[in-house]
C-alpha cells in the first residue's frame, strides 16, 4: 500500500506533465522534502544533540557560572574566530606591585584600553593602561586590597574578555545561561573558547557613563545552559531534562516574545503526538513510535482519558479534555498495532474508547468536544468515526462498531448542512471552517458518499488563498523575524469571515489545513501540484526542514510562523502515503 500510494501522488504532482524528466524532478522533489519532514520530526522529539554540562550550582547560588560544551559533540570542523586577548601573570590576592603584560590579536589597538580592578564584595576600578604598538601594556604599580582582575575593554565601555582567556572561540555557537525559578529567566550569554569551556561574564557598573567596576549575576534559580546556533537561531544544545518523551509541537524562534513569555518551545499537543507516532509508523521507526505512545500511556488518566497538552520538562499539563485529539492518539496506538503486529497499546486504546463513549449523546450518536463544553464539533467526530470504526476491526467488538456507525449517523444527519450541501462547523453551528468540509470530504469519500464529498470539496474553494508573501514582520500580531521567501504561495485558510465568531478571521496560508486539503485531491484525483510547490516554498525556509504553520502571524487567533509538527507530519504522510491514514 505504501509503495502504491507513493506512485499515486508522484503520478498527480506531475499530472499533465509531459516528458519523464518532469516526472523524475517531481519524485525527487517529494523525497527530499518527505526526507526533509521526517529529519525535522525525529529532532524534535529527541534531545537537541550538542552536549552541554555545567558546574553543580545550588539553586541560591549568585554569580559567575561556568561549563563545558563537548566539542565532539559539534559538527566536523567548526569555525573559529581570533579574539582580542590580553596576557598577564596570575596575581595573587592582596598583591602590590608592578602589573603588566602582552596582548595580541588586536591590531587598532587605540580602541582598547586595559583596565585594572580590584575585587573586593564587587570589582572596583583601580587604574587603567593604554596598548602599545609593540604588543605590550604596563599599568604600573598597583596595590590590591582584594582579588586582582584584569580586563580588556573595548571604547571605555565594554568589557570584551578577562586576562589570560582563550585567543579563539567558536564563531557560529554560544551559551545561553537561565535561572530557573517560576519560568527560565535569561542570565548571560557566553561564548565558547576552542577548548570547549565557558563562562558568564561579570556585569559592568557605569557613573555618569564611565566605566568605574563590575558585579556579578545576581539571579537566584535552579542554573540552565542552552547551546544556540546563531546563524540559525536554534536550540542545539540544552541541561534541560525532560520528564516527558513526547514531542515537541513547535520549533518556536528564540527572539520571539511568547518563547520567553510562555514556553510554548517545550509544549507537546497530544494530536501532534498521534501524527508523530503515524509518521513513525510510515517511516517504519517502531522505537520512536513506540516512545510516544507510552508516555501517552503512563498519563492516561483513571477514566481513560488524556489531558489536551503537556509541558515536557516540567511534566505541567493543559487541563482541557478535548475527545478530537483524544481521538486521534487512539488511532495512532490502532496505527501501530496494525503497522508493526504489535498489541502493547490495545488496551490503552480501548480505554480512550471507552472514555469517548461516555461523551456520546445518545439522541444525535455525536461525541461531545469535552466534558466542559456543550458543543459537537464536527472535526472531533471525524476523528471520532475513523477511530472507533478501525478499533472495532481490530477488536471485533460490536461496540465500537456500532458506535462508529452513530457517529457516521450523526455526521449525516446533525453535522451536515442541507440548504448549503457542506459539513457545519459542529451541531447547530453553521459557522464555515476549512477542516470540517476538507476532512469531511475524506470522511465521506471512506463511507461511499461520493456524491455529498463532490460539493463538500466544492466548498472548499471558498477557503483558497493565492499569490500571498512570507515575509519578515515585527509587528506582535504577525510576528515573524526568522522565516522568509522571495515566492508567492497559495493554500487554505482556516475560516471564513463570519458576523459572528470569525468576524476578523485572517486570511492566511494554513499549511496543516492546506496539506488536509491535499490530502483530500490526490485521493480524488485532482492535481495539487501548485499546491505541493507551495508548501515546499514554506518548508524551503526553514533550513532544517520543517514547514511553518503559517505564512504570516495572527496571534490573536494562536496562528504563528513557526515550524510545526501539524503541518510537517501532515506532509510527510501525505507524500509518503495519502490513504495510510482514513483508509476507505
């Protein structure tokens, strides 16, 4: 099935395409960004891979902190940059006499001074020395009354390195230092000397815009280091250890304001995980699938429920209960049973089916959003269906057969919209939404009802967006410094501008609900092929390989340029295989 459905989306991208040449260009380009999807899973959800340690600090600790990077950790032959360097001999404490020494690696030399402190409960600035053209400086004679610390500073202003410190650092790579106490709070960063080593620097006290002497960090908080990438503004590195193996739904940039405000970085949604563990299963990687799915199962709550996200450091979770996503992580367990001949997550599965029972009104067949809430979404009953229908195979329980055939029921009766010929968004609520008609165009292509799917799919349209820019935006609703293209993409957007709960809904590239719609036309036939190029333009500007969730920011709705696990898996198993998931 998988080499057969592979064909088929190789075969309608290049649909209408004469020559084979086309024909190859177009397979290559779907491995490469399937390959490219799968690489960026697999990174989020294991360990960033630099290594990083610290010295043991006590979380009261105050001060100067210092680690180590394993430098064979890094990449082969990475860069590094000369610095401006100062030697001198070690003093000792409460030391008088001449202070002197060399410098090198600096060659306008009138820029730089060396300033001379004495450490006391702070440093306070004792004198200074001007460089010499010969590569030396002397600051003469020098009584200390505490610790003797030499520095380099650069404009009379910034300290730029101590004595004695290394004359090479890592050009691409630094260290980010966190206190940890009710969030991660930034401390310092340092850079990396060739040996691998490093330390925070001590902050300068200025009067009247002198530089007079420095203290150190004061922050209080259990200490973090993160290895940062600069030309990629990415995590490589981190001491952080997770309590959770689950996956990590967004790469969030680290100069936007919500990653500092809200750790959304280390947030997993479980939905994000079922698609994880799908991926897996397509990639035939039973250990990373298996990873997912029990975690998943040791937070299974006593009604077999799960709660709606994680936070997998903390352990912390999103208290919501919302049966769509409870849905598809029991699928994903139905996935791996049949993937990998394997039942270790059937009971798990049953209980998360047994749980969505409970939540099924016995009028309609439809299954609540939730125990706190009245409304019965249509999306969370697609989910639903095919969950409840494929765990009934598997079980050979009447049950859950029966109960898939009243949410199939419901879906026709309750969730359709006559007078329109489309899906509503949920029971008694006709407010459009792009998920609903897409996914319930695959839901009714599964039952034989090729006729409602023809204008469900037609409905769509009416979500389409074209020629539209990804580009960078300060602005904090459409915040977006990182990702970037010189194309113009078309997809789907989430909603329709409604007069009542969408009345500003944005018109954006969604590129989870583009790839549903994707998923949707290959399994119909129809070419997606400018479709496809679109989102490769938008995986193209992450260079590691994950898709943005959207093409620009609209955070009063939770929509942000972020590289996301949603829209990557969505691709990934859709290049792979369309009909692997909501099999007819």
């Amino acid at each position: 099935m998988k080499r057969v459905c592979l064909v088929l989306a190789t075969t309608v991208l290049v649909q209408g395409l004469p020559g084979f040449t086309k024909q190859s260009e177009a397979a290559t380009a779907v491995n490469t960004h399937a390959t490219s999807a799968l690489t960026w899973l697999n990174k989020q959800l294991d360990p960033p891979g630099v290594q990083v340690s610290l010295n043991a600090y006590p979380s009261d600790y105050v001060g100067l902190v210092e680690g180590t990077v394993q430098m064979a950790s890094l990449p082969a032959n990475t860069p590094v940059q000369s610095n401006p360097n100062i030697k001198t001999t070690a003093y000792p404490n409460n030391y008088s006499g001449i202070v002197k020494g060399t410098f090198t690696g600096i060659t306008d030399w009138n820029a730089y001074s060396v300033y001379v402190f004495d450490h006391t409960d702070i440093g306070y600035k004792k004198t200074t020395a001007t460089l010499n053209a010969n590569g030396t400086w002397s600051a003469g004679s020098v009584t200390f009354n505490g610790k003797p610390v030499i520095a380099l500073v650069k404009g009379g202003t910034q300290i730029v390195g101590f004595a004695n410190d290394p004359a090479q650092s890592l050009s691409d790579y630094e260290v980010w230092i966190y206190a940890k106490t009710d969030t991660a709070y930034l401390q310092a960063k340092a850079p990396i000397r060739s040996d691998g080593t490093f330390e925070t620097k001590s902050i300068p006290i200025f009067t009247g815009g002198d530089l007079l002497g420095y203290t150190i960090p004061d922050t209080q908080g259990l200490k973090e280091a993160r290895v940062i990438k600069k030309s990629e503004s990415k995590v490589v590195g981190t001491t952080e250890k997770p309590k959770l193996n689950l996956i990590r739904s967004f790469y969030v940039p680290l100069d936007d304001q919500i990653n500092t405000t809200a750790g959304i970085g280390n947030r997993s949604w479980i939905y994000d995980d079922a698609l994880g563990v799908i991926s897996y299963g397509l990639a035939g990687d039973k250990p990373r699938a298996s990873t997912i799915l029990g975690t998943l199962a040791n937070l299974q709550n006593a009604d077999g429920s799960l709660y709606f996200s994680y936070n997998i450091v903390t352990g912390e979770m999103d208290d919501k209960k919302r049966s769509g996503a409870i849905a598809w992580v029991g699928y994903a367990a139905t996935q791996y049973e049949k993937k990998f001949n394997d039942t270790t997550y059937r009971t798990f599965a049953v209980r998360i089916a047994d749980y969505l029972l409970t939540l099924q009104d016995a009028t309609t067949g439809s299954v609540k959003g939730g125990p706190d809430v009245p409304w019965f979404s249509t999306e969370h009953n697609v989910d639903s269906y095919f969950f409840l229908r494929d765990l009934g195979k598997l079980t050979g329980d009447v049950k859950y057969v029966n109960a898939a055939d009243l949410v199939k029921n419901a879906l026709l009766q309750s969730h359709w919209n006559v007078t329109q010929q489309r899906f509503n968004q949920g029971v008694n609520d006709t407010v459009g939404a792009l998920d609903a008609n897409s996914w319930g165009s695959i839901f009714l292509e599964a039952i034989g009802r090729h006729d409602l799917a023809v204008s469900a799919t037609a409905y769509v349209n009416n979500f389409k967006v074209n020629n539209a820019s990804m580009a960078l935006n300060t602005d904090p609703n459409a915040y977006n410094n990182t990702y970037q293209t010189t194309k113009l993409v078309s997809g789907y957007k989430p909603y329709l501008v409604d007069n009542g709960d969408f009345v500003n809904a944005p018109n954006i590239v969604w590129t989870e609900g583009t790839w549903g719609v994707i998923n949707l036309f290959l399994r119909q036939g129809t070419n997606a092929q400018s479709l496809i190029q679109s989102m490769y333009d938008l995986q193209d500007a992450d260079v590691a390989g994950g898709l943005v969730y959207t093409n620009t920011g609209a955070a009063s709705y939770d929509f942000h340029v972020w590289p996301s696990v949603a829209a990557t898996a969505w691709q990934y198993i859709t290049l792979t295989s369309p009909t692997s998931i909501w099999e007819p």
